[in-house]
C-alpha cells in the first residue's frame, strides 16, 4: 500500500540470523540512507536483532563516524549482533511495546525469509491499532533461497569464497592426486556448493562431482561416479552439500547424526563437526580401495572471512539497505528484491518493492534446470546465472598439462 | 664451496611435498633467472617432483609465455605437480642417472627439509664421481619450521589465510555468542596456529586462546580455560593446532586416532578428518553444559586458496628462486635461506647461501618467547615477527561495544 506522509519518528535496524561477508553493507547502507531524511529522528542499532530490542539494549547509529562505517561495510558478520530468537505473537507484542515507548515508526530488518516474516507479524500487528510503522526487510542470506528477489545478498561473497577454494583445491589435488571431497554449507538449497563450479577454467578442472540437497543420490551412485572420474584422470574432486540426500530424501548427514542438534527454527545443526565428510571419505576408501582420500568441511569461513567481499555483493547489499530506506518513505512495508536486467557482459539488477508476504516463510531451490540430467553437477544456465555476483573470479595457471621433453 | 666456471648444461627444477600459495612464485624466480644465464641451456620441469625425474616427465620451460608464467606465479598449489616421495640411495642414483643420460648439471629443488636433504644426497653422489652438479634447495613450507632462514616462503600467506579467518571467526562469535574452536594445521610446530592472533585488534577480540603443539595441556587444563573466557565474555574463540599434544606428550589426535594413517615420511596424516575438533567440542560441551560450541577444521583452504598471496611472501617466495640460480653460478650446493634486516616499518631481508646439511631433516619449533607464560597464548614477540609477513592485515569494524541509549 502507498502511503503519503512519512512520519518523523525514530527508527530501529537490527541484523537477524546468520552472518554473511556484506550484511553490514546493506546496516552501512541504510544508515548513511536514514541520514538523508529528517523524517528519521534517531536511528537507533538493536544489539543482537530482537533480543536488543525487547531488552531495549540500543546504540545511537547516526552518531557513528563516516570512517568507522566503511570498516563495518567491509568487515564480515553482523557489527550489531545477531539473534537466532524466532518471534512468536508474544515476542512480537513485546517488540511492539518498545517500539511505541520510544515513538520508533521505521523497522528495518536485514535477514532471511525467517526475519521477512517478524517484520510482516509486527507490521500487521501496527496496522490492527492504527499505529503508523513502516516495517522492511533486507534480503541477506549465502544460502541464496528467499523468493522473489534474483539473488540475495551474502550469496555472490559465500559464492566467490567457495570458488576460489575449489580452484585451489583442484590445484592441490592436481599436484597430490587422489580424492578429494569438500563439504559446502546449504541445509535445503544447493545454490552455494553448486558455486563449487564457477571458477573451472580447463576441461579437466574440478569439481568434477557436484552434489546439491535437491537431487537425492543413493551411496552406491556416489561411489560408482567417483570411480569412474578416478579411472579417467587418476585424481576427482567432489563437492557435495552438507544437504546433500539419499533417494528416500533423507539427508546423509540425519542418517548419520545419533544426537542432531536441533535449532530454535526447527533446523537440524549440521555445521561445525566433520562427521559427513569423514563418512563419504571413508565410503571411498573402503569401496574403491583408493589410498589418498581428503575431505574438508568449510565450515563458518564461508560465511564470515574477513578481507574478502565480491564488489558486485557488497555495492547490491549496501543499495538494498538504502532503497528500504527509501520505500519506507512511500509505502508502509515490504521486502527489497532485486530484478535482473541484463546478463553477462550487461548484467544490472534494478530494486523493487515486494510485499512482506510474498517472502515470509518461503524459500527456493536450485533450478531443476540448473542442475545436469545425472544429477550430479551444475549446467552452463547456472554459470550464466551465478557468476556475474562474484564480481569476476581470478584466473589460474598450471602447467602439468603440457607436451614432455 | 665456491667454484668458478658455472658449466654449460641443462638445468631440472621440482616442487615438492605439500603445495604452499606461492611455491609458484620461487619456481617462476627460477626460471626467470634462469633465462638470464647462457649457461643454462634446457630448463626442464620436473612433473610431479622426483617421481617426474625417474620417469623422465619433463617439461620446458623456457617455453612458457610471460603472460602464463604470472597467471601460474599468483597461483597456488604446485604448477609442475608434487610428490611425497622421499628418495633412498637407490631412487637418488636413479635420479642422477638421468641427470647424467641428459646432461643436467642444475638442480633446483622447492620444498620443506626432505626436499634439501634429497638435493643433498644427490649433490654427494655426484661429487663422489667428480661430476659438476649445483643442486640448490629453495625452501617452501606452511608449516615455517625450516633452519637458518628467518621464515619460509608459503608460510606469509598460510598465516594471512589463518589470520583472516580467525578475524572473520570472531566476528562472527560476536554476532552469535557461544564457543568456537578452530582446527589448525602443524604437525609439530605452532607457526600457523600462533598466527591466528595476528589480526586482533580490540582487547575482546579472538582467538582468546591458542594452543600450540610446542606446550602440552591436560584436557582439565582446556576445558577450564576456556570456562573462564566464556564467564568473563560470555563467548570464547580458540584457535587449537593439529598437533596439540596432552602434558605427556601425546599428541591428541593419536589418542583419537584408531587407524592412524602414516606417509611415507612416518608423519601420521591428521588433516581432513573432523574428529579432533569434534572431540574437542564435544568436551567443552559435556564439561560445561555450553549450548552452542561449533567447531571447525580449516583443512587444505589453509595452503591452497586461490586469489590470496601475502604480497611480502610472493614477493619473497619469487627472490628465494631467482636467488637459488644466482647461487648456482657461483657455489656447487646449497639452500637459499632469509636473514632479517628490520623489523616493523623496516622490515627487509637479505638472501644468503646456506649449506644444504644446515637444512635437510631438520626442524625448528615455535621458539619459548613466543608462547605465554601459560602456555595458552602468543606473545607481543610472536606478533612482532610474524606480522610483517602478511604484508599488513584488514582492519574491521564492529559497533556492539557502543555504549547503549
């Protein structure tokens, strides 16, 4: 809904959920954004998302120099603290109750499809009683699975990271052979281990496996495919999903979990413990008698490594910050999309305003079609899709491959 | 020994053991230094080390363009591919007897103290039979725990990448509190894992501990360092080596360790495998009842990431090789080795022949001065010394410490 006269008031940022290299971007983003408009008396940080915000645990974000801004937008994790809390009715009526104690009229919310949805519960909340709260979302999440918008914020930096990771790796595993496998975050969505690919610049470069959470694949397929790369090129690199399923659609990781921690989304933790990669390394070792086997799990780098960001994530995240800024001075709530306009060469997104409704709750997969028919690596389509949000990855050289003399 | 009349023959270049980020960078010296010397007919790469030598799998490379020697110079891993072999008598004769059949009297050897010892052995071989071989060794190695040298090429990078992920790590702690372990490689010397403290910058940053293979600690010992971090932050970042070793001396991966895989040179293989983090979490959880303890196990990442080069490390990996040809011309053996002029704002080094027995099988181990009283930390030393290597460090920003209004 349209609505005229922004009202002068104070406004509350907060960061939700999982850190990403550029969600402080998008906080720089409608930080500097908010200065520009009187309409927004303080703008007040909530330290640790929801949690700051029922404890009133408040920081003074225009008071912040320009100098200490830029190192927040280039620094990975979240610079006001995050907050796994998922608010229910309750939780939201507390929120509420701070916000007209201390007259805040804007709510900015940088997260995922979780955060959408507080957003949209405290919006309809206001509503109900007349109280004037603009209350936006900023998409942000590596796992690149909220709806509506191209891509997502965090995404092209996690992307970028687990590229040059699997360009190295491949190098590694070039000068040492063997099997290599590498276990990549992305619970649901296969969109951040499918980036394992992005970087392949040789016929014979790696990952010459790739597996992802929406194509189930049973041990013996797995086993079988590493084997035959193997006997081709005498080395294989694999990237898999910490997802990745068997055919029943259970995951290999819950298959494996005796005690699987569970989150307060109801997500089975499955990072920080190398329980996955050690069972597929030692599927393959036992099965194809392979004497170099390795695998790593890449764990929280991926999200939060400081000193690495794709230019192209991190000037998307901070525009997001400042267009719902920007839509909060027209309309009384929504998400921030963006919308592809070109590709390759062209490439450009434009911003629009979604409803908080359309991105609540809801999450994507990877493309039927940018998954092979065998299931098990990426398509020319997602390269298409997916490298331009890195910015341009580096280029490599090696020279194993040349005649003898 | 200095000898005159550097002969006119071919010359055989390897890189081996575990590849580094700018191993490249020394064999890119060498063989543009060796371009600059008519006395250096064919320069024949060695594919995959010694193995490539026996079984005569050279390349040429005064062949290779420019354009592809900087693509492979900024790129990590082993560009002519590596090895673990670790040549005998009987593999070395093998090896100087294809020296002799083409006429090689140049040996350039990259890699850690079994590659200086096989260029030694080699060197004595043919010395005994009056044939004028120069067999240099160009040191290389993550782990930073070669002889004579100040630090190793590859270890200025590898503790930038460490460096890097801790602040990332840490940042990211901040945002959701809890404790995080992370998983360092270094066998036996705390190089690395000491490196982690490089890029702190406020009084609360991580790691807040780090352990060392150098100084044993009792698991009581662990469990209760880590408690008092986490009751006097509320969150705690440790930054564990691979070779953490209990106060009797055992390492705790060999404890683990059921069917330890051991290489050739009898180093029992710990990297790849998530289980000593996860044990290590698995204590603090059980000991503690601390909800949220993640850990992770940085793996490969930490030698082959591409795009990330400390530019003081390529910068001196690529002198080490060019050294080692100047060398060459003028002394019949011996090992490039680095000597500190200055330390912080006049950091430098100078080049300097060492005698290749001074290096080969030996190891040093992270001095005493560099590790706390408790042995649970590094010291203002440590930084001193190390610092300089990264070429400088990001600097973050983080605005939960802000006082609250």
């Amino acid at each position: 809904m349209n609505v005229s006269n922004a009202p002068r008031a104070n406004a509350v940022i907060g960061q939700s959920g999982g850190p990403t290299a550029v969600i402080n971007a998008s906080l720089v983003g409608v930080i500097e954004q908010a200065c520009q408009y009187a309409e927004i008396r303080n703008l007040y940080g909530a330290v640790h998302a929801v949690n700051g915000i029922v404890n009133e645990q408040f920081i003074d974000l225009k008071t912040v120099s320009r100098g200490e801004l830029e190192l927040v937008a280039s620094s990975p994790s979240s610079a006001l603290g995050s907050s796994r809390d998922k608010p229910d009715q309750a939780y939201c009526e507390r929120i509420f109750e701070v916000f007209k104690k201390r007259d805040v009229r804007y709510f900015f919310y940088i997260g995922g499809n979780d955060s959408a949805n507080t957003a949209h519960i405290i919006n309809e909340m206001a509503a109900r009683v007349g109280y004037d709260l603009r209350s936006f979302h900023v998409p942000k999440t590596i796992d690149n699975d909220l709806l509506v918008t191209d891509h997502c914020p965090g995404y092209g930096t996690a992307a970028t990271f687990v590229a040059n990771a699997l360009m190295g790796d491949d190098l590694d595993n070039r000068a040492l052979s063997g099997v290599k496998i590498d276990v990549i975050m992305g619970r649901h969505a296969g969109f951040l281990t499918a980036a394992s690919a992005l970087g392949r610049q040789r016929d014979d470069d790696g990952p010459h496996l790739v597996y992802v959470p929406e194509h189930g694949v049973s041990m013996d397929q797995f086993v079988s495919d590493v084997e035959a790369v193997y006997r081709r090129l005498g080395r294989c690199v694999v990237a898999v999903s910490e997802g990745i399923a068997d055919t029943d659609g259970e995951t290999w990781a819950k298959k494996l979990a005796d005690n699987a921690e569970v989150d307060a989304h109801g997500n089975i933790q499955l990072s920080g413990t190398g329980a996955l990669a050690d069972f597929l390394s030692g599927q393959v070792k036992e099965k194809l008698g392979i004497g170099r086997v390795r695998a790593d799990t890449f764990g929280y780098l991926q999200r939060s490594f400081a000193g690495l960001q794709s230019r192209v994530d991190a000037s998307e995240a901070r525009e997001c910050g400042r267009q719902a800024v920007e839509f909060s001075m027209q309309y009384e709530s929504g998400s921030v999309a963006m919308i592809r306009t070109g590709d390759g060469a062209d490439y450009g997104v434009r911003y629009e305003r979604t409803d908080l409704s359309s991105v609540a709750e809801k999450t994507k997969s990877l493309p039927r079609a940018f998954i092979n028919a065998q299931g098990n690596h990426v398509t020319d389509a997602f390269i298409q899709y997916a490298l331009p949000l890195t910015g341009g990855l580096v280029k490599t050289g090696y020279l194993g491959n040349r005649p003898r003399v």
